[in-house]
C-alpha cells in the first residue's frame, strides 16, 4: 500500500509515495508485515513524468519484498511497467485499513487475477463498486 509518512492515501501516484506498507493476506486476514522506504521517490522526473527507470526500480525493490499486489490512489505511466508483475488496484478510501476492507470484499476477482494466465495483469477499481479493465 503506498502511503505517505503518516501512513495515509495520498492522492498521489503510486511512486511518488513516501513508503509501502506490506501485508500478507492469509486466508480471509490480511496481516501488517513491515515497511518499506520508497527511495526510488526523488528520481529526477523535472523533464519527464513516469521515467521507466523510477518504474524499474519500484518494480525491483517491491518483487524483493514478495509483493504481489499494489495499492495506491494513482498510477502513472509506469503502470505499463509494473503491472506485469503486480496486480495494481485503485482505491478511493484514506487508510489501510479501509482499503484492507475493500480488498478483502474483492477477494476472489482479485485471486482470480492474480491467478491468470496473462502477460500483464488488469487494473483494478475498487470504489462503490468493482472495474477491471486492460491497461
């Protein structure tokens, strides 16, 4: 979950975070596990917004950690990155534990997704209701 130091929803994209929060979903819980600095956030993005190698090196840090589902208010251009590794999911709510609530009424599209076949996963909105869609 990508948060700002107060560990909040920030609408921001997901790799302007401060940092990630990661979880592990066990059966129907989804459990703190530890947090991870984003310090791929300052990359110089002056000239260009969603430079590839702040996407790369997000994606590295995040599959070092076993992630494999991203949540954020936002995504940028590297979504083209990064889903092809995580299944990325928008949020509108504030705190993780709001979002865990969603995630967890949505849990069997999104093992679902997690679980296809496909060369990159489908973007998730999670909202009053559910939208997936190819990115």
């Amino acid at each position: 979950m990508a948060v700002n130091n107060e560990e909040f929803f920030q609408p921001r994209h997901f790799g302007d975070a401060d940092k990630y929060l990661i979880y592990e979903w066990k059966d129907d819980e989804i459990i703190y596990s530890h947090e991870v600095r984003n310090t791929f956030k300052a990359i110089d993005e002056k000239k260009k917004h969603g430079v590839r190698q702040k996407g790369v090196s997000i994606t590295g840090l995040l599959k070092d950690h076993n992630v494999k589902l991203i949540v954020s208010k936002q995504f940028g251009k590297n979504i083209q990155i990064v889903n092809r590794d995580f299944v990325p999911v928008i949020i509108s709510v504030e705190t993780p534990d709001e979002a865990k609530l969603l995630l967890k009424k949505h849990k069997k599209w999104i093992l679902e997704e997690l679980n296809s076949s496909a060369e990159a996963y489908k973007l998730f909105v999670l909202k009053d209701g559910t939208m997936k869609t190819i990115i």
